[in-house]
C-alpha cells in the first residue's frame, strides 16, 4: 500500500519536473547569446548521446539563448542556467562548460553518466549556486574540488549508489548551503559528518539516506542547525538511543525522517516539541517503551509512522488534539488496551493502521464519528471486537481494509455493502459463521483482492460469476458446483469447502476464451471424474492443485500444454496408469505432488530432465523397478518422497549429486525455493505439502522452506546403505525403514550435521553402530529397531536420550537407555577399528595384571600353611569344621521336607 502510494507520487513529480523543465527552460529574450557560450554549449552537445531527441534546436544557426533548456541572462546574453535534467543521455561531460563563466545553474539529474566520476573541474565553475547531479549513475569518491564552490546554495548528489566520500571536510567552505543530499553516498568513512554539516547555520533540507552512518553522536550536547527544516536519515546504521541534541534543533523543523535506523530506547518528549513538525517518521526501528502522552502538543502533526518497533502500553488518548493528521501508522508493535474514542475526532484521517498488535476491546460506531475521509483501515491480527449495528451506514468510503484474524462474526458484515470503492478486502478468519448474503458475489465484482478464507460461510457458489482478480475462499462452508470465472480472475483458492461435480465439466465451460487464472486451489473437495483435455484453454496456469477430491482416470498426455505451470499437485485422489511422457515439456515445474494413488509401471527416466525440480513426491502408488539413477541429475531437490511403493534393486549411490542438500546455502529462502510462493499485493499464495518427517504426517506451507528429506521407506530396496549418502550434510530427514536393506550403517554419517531424523526401522542392517551418531546434536527422532545390530550403544547424552523403543528388535544390542547391561567381551568387541590397538593394549595390560596378581596371592597363602604349622593346623580345623556343619544342616532339612511329604499323603487318604 505504501509503496504504490509513493510510487504514484514519485511519478506525478516525474511528470511535473519533465514537463516543467521542457518548457520553462527555452529563451525568452530577445537578447543575443554569447558567441562563446554558443561553442561551448555544442562542444558539450557532440559529447552527450541524446536518445529522446531533447537538444535538436541547439544548431550552430541558432541563437543559443532560443536553444530548449538553456537561459541566458536578458542584459548580457550570457548562458546563466542549463538544465539537461531527465533527457536519458550519457556520454562525456566536456570541459567546455569551464566557457560559461556566468552559469549559476546546472542540472545533469536523471541521467546514466555510466559510472564514470564526477568531473573535478566543476569546481572551478564558482558563479554555480544550484548543483544537481542527482540520479546520473555518477561513481567513485566525490571530488573534493566541490568544496571551492563556497557561493553554493543547492547541491544534489543523491541516488549515485556507487558514490563515496572519503571525508567531507572538503564541505567547511560550503558557508552558503541551504539544500544539500547526499543520499546513498557511502560516508561511513567520515566519523565528524554531524560536526562538519552542524556548520552550516544557513542549512534547511538536509538528506543523507543510506550512507552508511553509523552513529549520530549521542556525546554532543549540541548541534548548530537552528535553520534546519527537513532532516532525513532513514536507512542508516545507528543502533543507539535517539541523542539529546535534538531537542536543541530547529524549533522550525517540518519533516524527521529516522525510518529503519536500529534506534534503540524510548521516544524521547523533548522530541515532540517541535510545534511545527508535519511528518514524524520513526518506523522499522527498535524502539521500546509507551507512546508519549505528550504527542498532542504536536498540533500541526499529518504523518505520524512509528510501524514496527516494540512500542508498548496504550494508544495515547491525547492522539485526538491532532486535527490535522492523516496518516496514523502504528502497525506491528505491542500496543494493549483499547482504541481510545477520541481517534473519532481525526476529520482529517485517511488511513489508520493499527494491526498487529495486543489491542483488546470494543470497536464500535463511536470511533467513525468524524472520519469521513478514511480510505486505509487495518484492524488484522489484534483481539480486538468490531461491533457494529447491522444497519449501520459508515461516515467513510474505504479502498483498502484488513481486518484478519479480529473479531468481526458470527454475523455477516452487513455494512460492507455500503463500501463501493474498495479495492482491497481481507477477512480471513474473523469468526463470521454466517450464510453469505445475496449481494455479496456482484458487490465483490469490483474489488481486485477478497480474501475472506478461514471462516464459516455458507452458500451455493453453482452458477455465480466471480470477477475479482484474487480471490481467497479457503477453509468455508461453501457448497455446489464450479463457479464460473471471468478472464479477470487470476487466483482462485476454493480449497477446503463442500465443492462437487465434474471437473471437466468447469474446465471445459472456458472454451475459447483467454482465461488470465494462474493459480487454481480446488483441493480438500468432493470433486470427481477424469481430467479433461481442455487444458490448452488455461495457458497462464502455474499453480494447479485437485488434491484430496474423488479424481478418477489418468493424467492427460494433453497436460503439456500447461507450459508455464511450476506446480502440480494431485495427490490423494484414484488417478490410475502411468506419468505421461508429455509431462516433461512442462519444464518449468518445481513441485510434483501425485501421491496416494493407483499409478503404476515404472518411474520414467526422463524425469532427470527435470532440472527445475524442488519437490518430487511419488509416495504410496504402485510404483514399481529400480529408483532411475537419472533422479540424480535434479541437483535442486530438496524433497525425494518415493515411500510406500514397490521400488526394488539398490538405492543410488549419485544421490550424493543432489547438491541442494549437500551444500548449505547462506539463505535458507533463496531465490529458487522463494518461486513457489506467488506474491500478489498485501498477500502472497503459499504452497502446502504433507510429509512423514519423523514417523507422523505432519503438512508444511511457510516452514516447507526448511525441508530436505529423503524418504524412500516401505519399498522392497535391497543392498547396503551407500556411504555417499553421508555426503548430504544439508539433509535434514532421513527414512528409510521397511526394506530389505543390509550392511553397516555408514561410518560418516555424524557428518551429515543438520539431519533432525533418522528412520532405518525394519530392515536386516547389522553391525556396531557408529559412535558418529552421537555427533548429530540436532537429531530428535531416531529409530533403528528390528535390525541385527550389536555391541553397546556409543555413549554421548544425545543416543542416550531416546527411549528404548528406538532401539528394540535388536537381540545383540546393549547399553543404556535399553535394560540390557553390557558385558566385558561385549564392550571390547564394540570398541571401534580406530583406537583397536590402544584397546588390545589396554586388554593385554589388565589380563597380565590379573595373571600376575593371582600367581602371587596363591603363593603367598600356599607358603604361609607350607612353613607355619600353627596356621596350617587351624586351617584345616576350620575347614573340616564347616564341612561338618554344611553336613548336619543339609541333612536336617531333608528330613523336615520328608516328614511334611508323609502327613499331605495321609490327610489326603
């Protein structure tokens, strides 16, 4: 909303200046130009490209005082001002203009000077007070020769994003500046920019946008610009506290512009005493703390924006004193409370945005009372109660209203109907469980974007014609056949509701007509019947979803012509046969979603043509064969779901090709992932996708960014996991549970360091497992039961930490967490390859230890009894003494259990 607001108003002044500068700027003298001016201003022309033909009347035949964009002086005749602004010309600057020795004007704005540097001899033209160089693809550090222009009243060096300053002490001369912009000039260098600039008492608009300042001195206590009106400086890098010197600035100030600074702290009150400010811009920063109640005083206030930042407490009811503000912005903080009443006073309002936030509350007639000139209104993502009187005609015409996930229901808002000049509509999930009221369908003929998904509405949608170009009608109670579209329409999303009938039959009603629809979301219905072959009738399709519906048939060898489409989703219906070749001409596909079928034979090979390819899920068919190695050549998959099939033979050691999950990219969203989601404006349609990442199907949409898995369980492979595979270290699931794999489990899979999961349950996999496992510290589902493995469980708190059913069905498996103990020979054979002769040392060393222990002990008690008769004789004393009682006590108690046997038999006769 904001950005197509500025850019109508950049364009208007586009226009304007263009049209200004080609009229206003031609001669309106009788007086002759100088001769000299003449040749100089031609000698400036034959080094400039002229593509739109602006300098066709400077001719040699001509007075250079009648030329377009030339103004000479009316007594003199010589050239005084040259503006060659927004003329798309590039070339060489001559030094010819060093001949116009009276040129006190000079406008080279908006044009591509091609990165060359600002030539230095402009800073011999002293008769210069306006400077404008703005926009012209100018390069290189600023020349400091610009300092000798000291009569200099305007300079503008803004929009040259390759410009840079090494330092701006050359700017000390410039005593005379009232306008000056060097926005987006890299003046990080210069440490003291504030200090040189607070020299200037003269200066009124200052603008220094993105240059790379980080700091605005918070240890000055005060700064010289007493004349100042305009101070902009969004873009910056400050990441402190708004300093205290600004309250010592001009109490004339119009325009603070400090957006998406990294200021930190609260609003200072001493900031809202400028009486005069209009525009108090403080938005994308970190501010924290309450609103200052103050804020009042600021009676001439129009813009006030203090969007995302983490402002808190109430909305300040002093907000109504601002009778002439127009645009309230206050979108995504932590504001609580209520809507204060006195926001009804703001006659002078246009837009209120106030989502995103904690308000709570009642919105009810009394705050429209006066707003009659509101067209924004955004309500979206707060807990507050929109209640109105059904009857209730608004003061306001809105274009834009976003009143997401607020309380609006159960009722059907009646006074929508009312708003004739909207453009935009959401109200998704606002609790409306209503039927949808007869006027709605014509009413939103004329609205672009409607959004009104995640609710409960009700209505028979057989028949009507829908006419908006986004239309969101998700998670309903809606009901009936197709709706018919116009070719208006590009994105319909009617997923989740009560739609039946024939597909083919809405497919085919748009014979000859171009048809715009680029994303169609039918999915979770009670569709049916067999794709047709009217697909040549929707060519802009690039999103097709007929997911979850009662589908039957194949997939039409017709669906080629969908050239443009990237995503297809069809999974969970009864569609039977094979993948048509004719697929593959649709190569601009980045998801295949055909899962939970009856499709059959083989995966075809040409699917590694398929380069564009994220997403390819084939899970729970009939598919049969080996996995085509050419699966390999796809290097962007991310997601290989191939699950519940009847795949046979190996599993492909050039998985280790599919880059996508072997390098890490430094944005998780890049720009390849990101052409799954359609953005349209305010909103965006996102694709969704179910998967069984750690043993439960879970559906991805937002977060389906995050995903890289492989799941290829519930298949008949055989052979041995491949040690490549450990070459995924971006990988981040792995299943491949229930097959007849055997082997090791590769000793390099602690590389692989993102994976979250691992499945390899249900196979005849054996041998130790790997103490690598251990390093995975990112791994929270492991299942390795029902496998052969053996030895002791590596020790490390992050195997340890899984309950024992991950491990269960493997008899030859000890250690904790499972109850059985290992024993010694079992914890030596567990001892890796890698310290194996440490470990026989270490064995070695404690049975000779033993050996040698045991000798010694039995010599010494042997030749204590051998040379000391008192000893021996008490040994054997004591040793006939307890076989003697060992003797008398057995035979006591078989004789108890003899006589207890004898009365059982007689009390049973």
């Amino acid at each position: 909303m904001g950005a197509s607001f500025a850019t109508h108003v950049l364009f208007l002044l586009w226009f304007f200046a263009a049209t200004f500068t080609s009229s206003f700027f031609k001669a309106n003298s009788n007086t002759t130009c100088s001769e000299k001016d003449k040749q100089a201003l031609l000698s400036l022309k034959r080094g400039l490209t002229d593509p739109l033909n602006r300098l066709s009347s400077w001719s040699d035949q001509e007075d250079c005082c009648r030329w377009d964009r030339v103004r000479c002086d009316n007594k003199t005749g010589r050239v005084t001002e040259l503006n060659l602004s927004y003329i798309r010309s590039s070339g060489e600057i001559s030094s010819s203009l060093l001949e116009l020795e009276f040129l006190n004007y000079l406008d080279l704005r908006w044009n591509n000077f091609n990165c060359t540097t600002i030539p230095s001899f402009i800073g011999s033209m002293t008769s210069l007070r306006h400077l404008g160089l703005n926009s012209a693809n100018f390069s290189g550090v600023i020349p400091h020769q610009l300092g000798n222009l000291s009569g200099l009243l305007y300079l503008n060096l803004g929009g040259n994003s390759h410009l840079y300053a090494d330092n701006l002490r050359w700017m000390s001369n410039l005593s005379s500046i009232q306008y000056l912009d060097l926005s987006f000039a890299n003046l990080h260098k210069e440490v003291d920019w504030l200090q040189i600039i607070s020299k200037f008492p003269s200066l009124l608009k200052l603008y220094l946008a993105d240059c790379q300042l980080d700091s605005l001195n918070p240890s000055l206590g005060f700064v010289n610009l007493t004349s100042l009106q305009v101070l902009y400086l969004p873009h910056n890098h400050f990441n402190h506290e708004i300093p205290n010197w600004f309250l010592n600035i001009s109490t004339s100030l119009l325009v603070l512009d400090l957006r998406n600074c990294s200021l930190k702290g609260e609003i200072p009150h001493g900031i809202l005493n400028f009486q005069k400010l209009k525009s108090l811009l403080l938005n994308y920063n970190l501010l924290t703390g309450k609103i200052p109640e103050s804020l009042g005083r600021v009676k001439h206030l129009i813009n006030l924006d203090l969007r995302f930042n983490s402002l808190s407490g109430p909305i300040p009811s002093s907000i109504g004193n601002l009778s002439y503000l127009g645009y309230l912005f206050l979108y995504d903080n932590q504001l609580n409370g209520t809507i204060p009443k006195s926001l009804a006073l703001l006659s002078n309002l246009k837009a209120l945005l106030v989502g995103h936030n904690f308000l709570t509350g009642t919105v009810d007639e009394g705050h429209f009372t006066k707003l009659s000139k509101l067209t924004y209104l955004d309500m979206s993502f707060t807990s507050l109660f929109f209640n109105v009187n059904s009857n209730w005609v608004p003061p306001f015409q809105l274009k834009y209203a976003w009143m997401s996930s607020c309380k609006i229901g159960p009722n059907f808002p009646t006074w929508l109907q009312t708003q004739r000049s909207l453009k935009i509509l959401e109200m998704f999930q606002t609790g409306i469980s209503d039927k949808a009221p007869s006027w709605l369908w014509n009413w939103t003929s004329s609205i672009e974007i409607i959004d009104l998904s995640s609710n409960r509405i009700e209505g028979d949608v057989s028949g009507i014609v829908l006419n908006s170009t986004i239309l969101n009608l998700r998670s309903n109670h809606f009901k009936g056949r197709m709706p018919q579209l116009s070719t208006k329409v590009k994105v319909l999303n009617i997923a989740n509701n009560s739609i039946y009938g024939s597909i083919s039959t809405f497919l085919c009603q748009q014979r000859n007509v171009k048809n715009k629809l680029e994303i169609l979301d039918a999915s979770n219905n009670f569709l049916s019947g067999e794709l047709s072959h009217c697909w040549k009738y929707w060519p802009s399709l690039i999103r097709l979803n007929f997911g979850s519906n009662s589908i039957s048939g194949r997939i039409p060898y017709s669906m080629s012509s969908l050239v443009a489409l990237q995503s297809l989703h069809l999974q969970n219906n009864s569609i039977i046969g094979e993948i048509p070749s004719s697929l593959k001409i649709c190569s601009n596909l980045r998801l295949i979603d055909i899962g939970d079928n009856h499709l059959s034979d083989i995966i075809p090979l040409w699917i590694g043509d398929m380069t564009n390819l994220l997403i390819l899920r084939l899970r729970s068919n009939r598919f049969k064969g080996h996995i085509p190695l050419q699966i390999c050549q796809i290097s962007s998959l991310r997601v290989l779901d191939l699950a519940n099939n009847s795949l046979s033979g190996t599993i492909p050691k050039c998985l280790k090709n599919i880059s996508a999950m072997a390098i890490r990219e430094p944005n998780i969203q890049d720009i390849s992932f990101n052409s799954l989601r359609y953005k349209y404006d305010s909103g965006s349609y996102i694709e969704n996708l179910k998967l069984v990442p750690k043993g439960n199907e879970l559906e991805y949409e937002k977060n389906l960014a995050f995903v890289k898995i492989i799941d290829l369980s519930s298949n008949n492979l055989s052979g041995s996991i491949p040690v490549e595979i450990s070459i995924l270290s971006d990988l981040r699931f792995l299943n491949l549970s229930r097959n007849h794999l055997m082997g090791n489990i590769p000793e390099k899979i602690g590389s692989m360091k993102e994976l979250e999961s691992i499945d390899l349950s249900q196979n005849h996999l054996s041998g130790k497992i790997p103490p690598s496992l251990s390093n995975l510290t990112f791994l929270s589902h492991l299942d390795l039961s029902y496998n052969n493995f053996s030895g002791k469980i590596p020790s490390g708190t992050q195997l340890q930490s899984f309950d024992a059913l991950s491990y269960i069905g493997n008899t030859q498996l000890c250690g904790d967490p499972l109850p059985k103990s290992c024993t010694i020979e079992e914890e030596y054979l567990n001892k890796s390859p890698i310290g194996k002769k440490e470990d026989d040392y270490k064995s070695s060393s404690f049975y000779i230890g033993m050996g040698v222990g045991f000798t010694t002990s039995f010599c010494a008690i042997c030749g204590t009894l051998f040379f000391n008769r008192t000893y021996r004789h008490a040994y054997f004393r004591f040793a006939d003494y307890i076989k003697d009682w060992i003797y008398v006590t057995t035979m006591l108690k078989m004789n108890r259990l003899l006589k207890k046997g004898k009365s059982k038999e007689n009390s049973s006769s």
